[in-house]
C-alpha cells in the first residue's frame, strides 16, 4: 500500500526559513528508532520492574544493585545503538540556524554522536558514572571491585550520572534551557510524552512567550492542543523533510 507522501504545511516552512532562534526539545521517542525502548512504550518494564520506579532516587536507595543492574543492562544495549537520520537531521538544523539549542531528555547520547552541538543534556548520561556520596566522577566502564554497585575511594556507591526522579536537575542546565525556550521563535517537542516535569514545561514556556511550537510524534500528547503544529508521525521522517526545506 502506498504511504501517504508526508508534506509540511507551507505556513509552517515559512516560519522555519525565516526563524532565526530555534529549540528542540527531544524524548525517548527519537532514539525509539535507533533500536532503543521508550520509558513509557510497552509497558516500560524490566523484569518486575517499572522504568520509572528504577529510575528514581527512592528506588536506588531501596535496591541499589537492581537499579546499577538496571543501567548495566542499558548500558549494553545502549553500546550498539546508533544515531539514526532524526538524530543526524537535527545535527544538519544545528548548522542552519544562527542561534539553534537542542535539549533532550535523553540520557542515551545519540544526539552527541550524530555531531549535534549546544546539547543540553537535561536528565544526564548514562555513558558516565558518579559517586552518589562525594559526586566524583567515574567513566562508563568502572571495575566493580565484587560489589554491586562498585565504590568510589571514599566508599560511596557510584551511580550512574543522571538526574532521577525525586532529583533536582542541574540549575545551570535548567536555566539555559528555560532562557532558550523563553527566547525561541520556533519550539519543537520531538518524541516525549510530555508528562516529566520539569522538561514538559519548557515548550509551554515558549508558546508564552509567542514562540511558534511544532510537536511531532506517532500519537497526540498532553502537549498536542498547543501545538501550533502537531506532525503525527515518527520523528526521522518528519525531521528528515524539514531538514530538506532548509537545505
Ligand atoms: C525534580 C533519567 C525537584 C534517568 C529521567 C512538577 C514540577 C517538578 C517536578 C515534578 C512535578 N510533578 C511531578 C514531579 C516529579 C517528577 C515528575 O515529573 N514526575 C512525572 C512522572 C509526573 N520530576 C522529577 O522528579 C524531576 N526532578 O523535579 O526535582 C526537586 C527539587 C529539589 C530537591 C529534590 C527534587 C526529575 C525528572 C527526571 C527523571 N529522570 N531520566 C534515566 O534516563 O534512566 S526521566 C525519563 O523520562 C527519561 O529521561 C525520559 O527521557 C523522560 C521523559 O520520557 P519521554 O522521553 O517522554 O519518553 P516516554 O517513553 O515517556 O515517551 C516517548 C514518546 O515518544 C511517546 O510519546 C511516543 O508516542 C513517542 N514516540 C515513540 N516512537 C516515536 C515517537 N515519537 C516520534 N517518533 C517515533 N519513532
Ligand atoms: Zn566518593
């Protein structure tokens, strides 16, 4: 069956051609395809266990060596994962724009490998490890000296370095990306569900403050009755073709 020939609106390429600050706010849903599972799709489950019970402080504290299980196992699927052409539309969107930021929610660091710049990495990364007690940091690949999780010198537990639920995120992070969204001109949220907070709230920081704001994803959101522009469908295609208007 022939699918439908996707076309971006023409009032919304006119905005994109002549924007000159634009912010992109991505979720899990854009490395959905690069092979990697959503926090929320299927059930999010790992185990018994629910992604966001694991990926929250409480949940460390409780089972720390579930949750460093947990990341381990990520971590290894994470090693094959590849940026896929929504990740590399976007670094090609950085280098059209004057002033372009890119902030994911994403502790996967795709983006980062697909040569995106200006990444603000709200929630952390996965490819760094912590000391949950003193904050010194640790490389992916740690020797766990027999303890799960390993220990720093100091004897904390080492942890991976993203922000939980139940964690304040970095303020200088935050603040970069609240003055970014404050002064776009175009807003786009690609691939979240917008339900975390408080990433959910920077695009409606930006429509406040008249900035036009495009959301695509496979299914509507919380998020969608803003939207200036909801582009139903996956993140790779939609961004490939705006990639291509800009061109
Ligand atoms: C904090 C890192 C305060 C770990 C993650 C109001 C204000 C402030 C806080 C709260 C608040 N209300 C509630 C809270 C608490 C909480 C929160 O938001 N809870 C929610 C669930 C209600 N927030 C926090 O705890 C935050 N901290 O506010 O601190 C504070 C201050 C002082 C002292 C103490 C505390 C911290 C939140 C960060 C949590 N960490 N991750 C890790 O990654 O392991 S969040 C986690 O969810 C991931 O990072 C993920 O990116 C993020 C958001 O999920 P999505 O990316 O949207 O993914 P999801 O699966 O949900 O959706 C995927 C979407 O993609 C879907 O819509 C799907 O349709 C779509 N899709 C799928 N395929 C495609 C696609 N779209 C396009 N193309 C496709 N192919
Ligand atoms: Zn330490």
């Amino acid at each position: 069956m022939e699918t439908l020939k996707k076309s971006l609106p023409d009032k919304l390429v006119g905005c994109l051609q002549c924007a000159q600050r634009v912010v992109v706010l991505t979720g899990a849903g854009i490395s959905a395809e690069s092979g990697l599972p959503t926090f929320r799709g299927d059930g999010g489950l790992w185990k018994k266990y629910k992604a966001d019970d694991l990926a929250s402080l409480d949940g460390f504290l409780q089972k720390p060596d579930v949750v460093w299980e947990w990341y381990e196992y990520r971590r290894s699927i994470y090693a094959h994962a590849r940026p896929n052409p929504g990740h590399l539309a976007l670094a090609e969107m950085g280098k059209f724009y004057a002033d372009f930021t890119l902030i994911t929610q994403n502790t996967d660091g795709l983006h980062l490998a697909a040569g995106s710049e200006n990444i603000l990495e709200l929630h952390g990364s996965l490819h760094r490890n912590r000391c949950h007690l003193c904050g010194k940091l640790y490389p992916e690949q740690v020797v766990s000296n027999g303890q799960v999780p390993p220990r720093c010198g100091c004897g904390g537990m080492l942890r991976p370095d993203v922000v939980w639920f139940g964690e304040p995120l970095s303020p200088s992070i935050l603040d970069g990306a609240l003055r970014a969204a404050s002064e776009a001109q175009v807003f786009f949220s690609v691939g979240t569900s917008a339900l975390v907070q408080p990433a959910a709230s920077l695009p409606l920081a930006a429509k406040k403050r008249r900035a036009v704001l495009v959301e695509i994803n496979i299914e509507p959101t919380p998020l969608s009755p803003a939207a200036d522009f909801f582009l139903e469908g996956k993140a790779s295609e939609w961004l490939t073709l705006i990639k291509e208007v800009l061109q």
